[in-house]
C-alpha cells in the first residue's frame, strides 16, 4: 500500500527540483524528505531517485510514479473539499500567503474574525512576494493569497485559479524633509528623473513595475538601494538616501524627516486573493475570502462592486 504522504514528498521533489527546496516546501528538515524518499522506494521496489552531480533527479520509475502522485494527491483535495463543503463548516488547517504590507494591513483583522467565527479552522500566513504566492497556490503548498496589480502592469494569473477583488490602494511618493519638491501639493515621476531610488529586491514583481513605470515616463532610474520591507525603504529616504513609491495599506507611522507627495496621475495597487478554482466549493475558502473582504472594506479606498472571476 503505497503512503500518501510519501506520495506528497515525491511530488514536491518533482516540482521543486532538489531536496532542500522540496523540504523548504513541505515544511519539513532535508533528512525527512531523504527517509521519506528511501521508504517510498522500499515500498515499490525501485529507485525512483538517482545522484546527478550534487543534486538528484528523478529515475524513469520515479517520474512516472510522480505524475500518478500528483493526480492522487489532486483527488484528495478534491475529496477534502467535497467533504468539508458537505459538513458546511470550515475545519482543518487553511495556508494563506500576501506580501507584507497586506499581511500587516489585511490579515490581524481577517484571521481575528476567521478566530472568532471559525474557532475549528486553523490559520496559518507567510509572508511572501506576490509571484512567489501565486507559484505557491498553484503547486498546493497554499490554499491563497493575496497578491497584487499595478493601475499599469498585471501580475500573470495561471489558468485553473478564481479570484475576488479586495481593494485599490493609492501609492505616493516618499522623499527626505529637505528634498526640493518636500513643500509641492503633487508630484509627477519624471519629477525624480535625477534622484537615486529606494525599491524592492531585484527580480520582485514590484521592482520590475518600478523600473517599467519609470522608463515610461521618460526616466532611466538610478536604484541605488533596495528592501523588501516598506519600513526599511523609509528609514533610507529619512537618512536622505533617495527617494521611494510609498503605498498607503499598512504603512503605519512615518518616520522623522519624511515628507509623503500624492503623484499627480494617481498610483494605485489592486489588490485581490486568488485560490485553485478545485478548492472552491471549501467553506474555508469562503470564509477566509469573506474576511479578508470585510478587512479591505475597512480601509480607506475600498472597491465597491466585483464578484469572484476567472483571470483574464
């Protein structure tokens, strides 16, 4: 009898491609995924990994038991939905993602209602760059996420995942208190055509939109910095390091010595949770998406109309 989740560890190592990132993965030690491997193989009776230099790959025998391995495992997700939506109730562990102004702004107010209402549903976040999230949720290792659009660039959306708006958040332009635009009622991008940039780390969603918005605008941009987290890109333009795009969700206190410019053609994120379209009939879903829905009404700039969709 062949064990599900050495079923689950061999499909992990087929999509991530080596053992740390298949362990990374699944949340367990490397040696976890080697004795779940080594099991596995007892159980067949074949070698279903071999060494390649300093990494593995997969044996004739292990790609084919990989691929029934993925669609056993889709089944039983299949089957879990079908059984809590009959139950009705949300149960059992629910993994959600969103990077970290989302997480900050959406989530303690989401997952304290989700506590309240769903006292048998157990909430687990990580923190995460939109692409990443969305790699996540297609491959099972999240049940959703929130991730984001630019008012000018989309994030690309997989086929076989729905989605529910959440909410737009205007973004503004954060520059040092003794920066010569600090007094101006509004700004345009091209303003900053000679300053150096605070962005993201390089190969983020949100980096690339930067530097894609700015060439747009006529300026090629001079990033001499770069943090994930909004907090640390403040504390660089207060030490008069540059100058960064500040969204306003989760952006709590600014630090002395910044000065916030709305931009002139408004800058906004569009934010909205996606999930695998088979995991849709789960009550858990629902009620995560439900909260995190009521969050985003809460802020400022909410969206007012907009049901689940299929990405376009």
């Amino acid at each position: 009898m062949l064990n599900l989740e050495r079923l689950r560890t061999l499909d992990a190592l087929a999509r991530h491609g080596s053992v740390s990132a298949a362990a990374e993965g699944l949340h367990v030690t490397t040696s976890a995924v080697s004795q779940a491997m080594a099991k596995l193989e007892r159980e067949v009776g074949q070698q279903l990994v071999a060494k390649r230099g300093r990494g593995i790959r997969l044996t004739d025998a292990g790609r084919l038991l990989a691929d029934h391995a993925a669609r056993i495992i889709s089944q039983v997700e299949i089957a879990q939905a079908d059984v809590e939506a009959r139950r009705g109730e949300p149960v059992g562990e629910l993994r959600m993602g969103a990077f970290p102004t989302a997480l900050r702004g959406l989530f303690p107010a989401a997952l304290r209602t989700l506590r309240a209402e769903h006292p048998e549903l157990r909430a687990q976040t990580q923190e995460l760059d939109p692409a990443v999230s969305i790699e996540a949720v297609v491959r099972g290792d999240l049940d959703l996420a929130v991730v984001l659009d630019w008012h000018n660039k989309r994030m690309p959306v997989p086929a076989g995942l729905l989605r529910a708006p959440l909410l737009d958040d205007t973004a503004d332009v954060a520059v040092p208190a003794s920066h010569p635009l600090a007094g101006r009622e509004a700004v345009t991008l091209a303003d900053f055509a000679q300053d150096e940039w605070v962005s993201w780390p390089e190969g983020q969603f949100c980096h690339e939109w930067l530097l894609f918005t700015l060439r747009g605008e006529g300026v090629e941009p001079r990033i001499s910095h770069r943090a994930e987290e909004h907090h640390t890109q403040l504390a660089l333009v207060a030490a008069g390091l540059g100058v960064c795009v500040a969204p306003r969700l989760g952006r709590g206190p600014l630090p002395a010595g910044v000065r916030l410019l709305p931009v002139r053609d408004t800058v906004r994120r569009h934010l909205y949770v996606v999930w695998r379209a088979d995991a849709d009939r789960r009550p858990s879903i629902r009620a995560a998406v439900e909260a995190l829905r009521a969050a985003a009404a809460r802020q400022v700039e909410p969206l007012v109309a907009g049901g689940d969709e299929r990405p376009q």
